[in-house]
C-alpha cells in the first residue's frame, strides 16, 4: 500500500512539473504582457513612456524608451550615459529579463526622442549583456 502511494505521490508531482515548465516562446509572451502591464509604473529621468513588442517567430523582444527629449548632439550625449545605466538597473531588478537572455532572447533596446527618432538603440543578448553590466 505504501508503496502504491510514493508511486502515485511521485506521478503526481512529475505531472505538476512539467505542466509548470514553460518554453521559451511562452515566456517571452509573458514577459512582454506583464511589463506593458506595469509600464505605467515605470519611473526613470526622461522617460515617458515604454512598452514592449515581442517578436515570437525571431525570438526577439523590442523595448521602446519614450522620452520628451528634443533630437540634438547634446541629449544624444546625454542618452550615452543614462541608457546604459537604464540598462543596467533594468537588467539587475529584472529576473525573468536575464531568463531570457541566458535562453537566446535578443532584446532590442530603443531609447526615443519626442519624435520618436533613435536617439540611441542597443542590442542586449547573450553576447553584449556581460559587457553591459561591467
């Protein structure tokens, strides 16, 4: 009888393993749901919006930094040292951001100016995160 029962405990929690696994796919979906969900949350200097597109079939998340400042040399500047540390500080609170990076999601990060021109854009994968958390 006891032994009936380890073998039913055990099928039982294997069940709920697996059914709890995700792929990577259904993760990226996640993702992408939860942070437009709390973007409006978000607090960073400059920025006044983002959002975040997924792109399933390439395996990409697109992360957009909407900010109200004007297109000119001095706030690209500016943008090369804040959005890095945006970056950073995103990455490091962000569990399920590195989760997916270690899986081969690559990010494509877009720091925006108030019409919506590139001020910066970065490319966060297995590769660039390293060096972007140095």
């Amino acid at each position: 009888m006891r032994k009936k029962i380890s073998r039913i405990s055990f099928a039982l929690i294997m069940i709920l393993l697996m059914v709890s696994c995700k792929n990577t796919k259904q993760k990226l979906q996640e993702f992408v749901t939860t942070y437009n969900a709390s973007a409006a949350n978000f607090k960073a200097d400059n920025v006044t919006l983002t959002t975040a597109r997924g792109y399933i079939n390439d395996n990409k998340i697109e992360l957009r930094f909407e900010t109200g400042l004007e297109l000119n040399e001095a706030n690209k500047v500016k943008a090369n040292t804040d959005f890095p540390a945006l970056l950073k500080d995103l990455i490091n609170k962000d569990q399920n951001l590195k989760e997916l990076i270690d899986e081969g999601v690559e990010f494509h990060v877009y720091y925006l100016a108030n019409d919506n021109t590139v001020l910066l854009k970065e490319i966060v994968n297995k590769q660039t995160v390293s060096d972007l958390l140095k």
